[in-house]
C-alpha cells in the first residue's frame, strides 16, 4: 500500500476552481470502527461547489478535501476489532455529513477512512457510475417519496424541477408504486421526455398557468402532496396549487442557486393560504435526515436503493469520467446547465469508459 496519495484540497472558502489544488497527502489509517477505502469512482455535485464556496448548510474545517457526499471503492484495511466487512469488498459510500454531527472525510481524494456503519455492499455487476450516485440523488427521492410524503398508490404527487436528477429518479419510483405524478418543467421542449420517461401530466411554466392547470387535471379533490426544489416564485404557486391541508416539502432552492444574498432566498407564501387553509411548508435536507436515521435505518433505506437499481426501477444516467489533474474542467461540467452527463472523478482501478 503506498504511503502517499493524491487528493483534492481547498485550503479557504471561494470560487471552486480558484481555491482547489491537487496536493499529495499521507494515506490514513483507520481506526476502530473504521474502514480505509481505495476509492474508484466519486462524483461531483453542484452542492460540493456550494459547500466550498460557503452557500451549503454545513462548513467544513479547511483545509478540506473536496466531496462531501458519496464515493464507491474497495476496502484496502479495517480498523482493529472491526468486525462485519471484508477487505478487498466492495462498497458505496454514504459521506454525507450529518448535521448536526461529525466531520466525515471528503471523497475527492485516492483514499478515505470511513465508518463502516455508513458503507453499503455493492455487487460487481453494478457499475462505479451507477454505484457512486446511490447515496444521495436516489436515496432522496426514495425517502421523499416512501417516508417524508408517504404518498400511497393512486395519489397524485406534484413536483419541479421534474428534468432534475432526482425529479426523474422520483418519475420512476412513482411509476412503479402506482402513484401519479404532476410535473412541472420550465421548457416546453421537456414536455414530451418528461411524459416518455413515465410521467402522467406535465406543466411547463413557460406558458402554462401552474395553479390553473393543477385544479384541472387534480379536479375537486385536489393535490395533497408535493416536492420543490425550485423554491422563489415556483415554490409559492405549488403551495396555492395544493388542496387544503396539503403539504409541500422543500429540498432545495433552484431558483437562487446564484444568489449570495440570504434575504433573497425565499418562498412568498400568500398567509390566506396558510392560515385559512391550513397546508403546510416543511424542509428536507439529507444531511439531518442523516443526523437523526440511525445508522441501522439509514443502510435498510440505502439497501433499498441498491435493489431498486439493480433491479432496474431506477436508472441512473452514466457518468462522465475525469482524472482529478482535470478537475477545473470537471466543475465547469458540473454546472453546465442542461448537461448530458454527470462529472466523476475516476481513480485507478475504477470501470468506467469515456467514449469523447
């Protein structure tokens, strides 16, 4: 095993491609209760670009290495008196900080230690792109879906952003539960896709009235629950769209994703509706749910996930692959509106063909 490794580090909060630099560092060792993973395929979020810029819900401790959410790789080494995994397995891993909670190790680097309570067996015929995007866009929109909403079969779900990673991923579940799903799109050339990937109505908001078109196609009884991700404008009209005593949840906040000032990142809800109405508005982010899963609920919900990609129900797009000496390009991709694919960064030893 070599003694040093190649990892990627921002040394203060800023500008992504600005502050990170390929560094080389010491292998860690692990302790009890931990595993030392040789990582092989990680992919990179426009929320690990919000985290160094310092716009997440969570700060780390710089200098950081960069990737904050989730990797797969092979255990090199346990820990002592660590028992219940192999070395030479091969695992996802769940790095996404719980919040409130401990510092986890970022994933943008040749090797981590992790605990092994946040590791997930994958078998080999799941590949690295597949395998290193299960913790976080998947298990959202299992959680979304199953646990925070708990939509029931023959229920409508209305939700934006529904050309999103998860929106997709949430087009899919319901398609196989048996629940229906109102999708909201900004472009009218998304309409068509959104409906061949499963989607039962789409609204598209460049020239469609959203509460207008949610009363006609819900009728009387209306729509009780719905996700937003988009929050601003959009987020307000979900909420004056929803049945009385309905339920929006708000995971993230599209429409702001440039904004830097925090009284600029809102929902105008109409008081009338809240009050008189009584519906509610409530949060999600994975990092608390993380804090507050224990360790046992979180892998039943990630090993959900693995069959219900494995068994082909969700399908998540192929990843791009980049060395970390292309990390700038990587970034850029990462933020690439309407991009075909998702950067990874793929280390020796990971299985992914990149056909540009």
């Amino acid at each position: 095993m070599p003694r040093s490794m190649r990892a990627l580090l921002a040394g203060r909060v800023g500008e992504p491609v600005d502050v990170l630099r390929l560094e080389s560092r010491p292998v860690p060792v692990p302790e009890a209760g931990q595993a030392l993973i040789r990582v092989t395929a990680t992919p990179v979020h426009a929320s690990d670009l919000h985290v160094l810029r310092g716009r997440y819900g969570f700060s780390p401790e710089f200098p950081a290495v960069g990737g904050h959410m989730e990797c797969v790789g092979r255990i090199e080494a346990l820990g002592p008196d660590t028992a219940g995994l192999e070395v030479g397995e091969r695992v996802v891993v769940a790095a996404v900080p719980a919040v409130p909670g401990p510092p986890v190790a970022g994933t943008w680097q040749e090797y981590l230690v992790a605990d092994t309570r946040r590791l997930l067996p994958v078998p080999d015929g799941l590949s690295d792109s597949s395998a290193c995007q299960l913790a976080v866009n998947p298990l959202t929109a299992l959680l979304l879906v199953t646990r925070v909403l708990d939509v029931r079969p023959g229920e409508w779900l209305l939700q934006t952003a529904a050309g999103s990673t998860v929106g997709r991923l949430v087009i899919q579940l319901c398609r196989h539960l048996g629940i229906r799903t109102i999708n909201v799109v900004r472009r009218r050339d998304a309409v068509e896709e959104i409906k061949a990937l499963g989607g039962d109505e789409v609204i598209c908001t460049e020239d469609e009235d959203l509460v207008r078109r949610v009363a006609e196609i819900a009728g009387p009884a209306g729509v009780r629950k719905a996700t937003d991700c988009v929050a601003g404008v959009v987020g307000a009209q979900v909420s004056q769209a929803l049945a009385p005593g309905g339920e929006v949840v708000v995971y993230g906040a599209l429409s702001t994703h440039r904004q830097t000032d925090p009284a600029a990142l809102t929902i105008p809800l109409q008081a009338r509706s809240v009050i008189y109405e009584t519906k509610v508005v409530r949060g999600f982010w994975l990092n608390r749910w993380f804090a507050t899963a224990t360790p046992e609920d979180a892998l039943r919900a990630l090993s959900e996930v693995r069959g219900l990609v494995t068994d082909g129900v969700l399908s998540i797009p192929e990843g791009r692959p980049f060395p970390l000496e292309r990390f700038a390009e990587a970034l850029a991709l990462a933020e690439t509106p309407a991009r075909d694919a998702k950067p990874l960064f793929v280390f020796e030893g990971g299985r992914i063909e990149d056909d540009r």
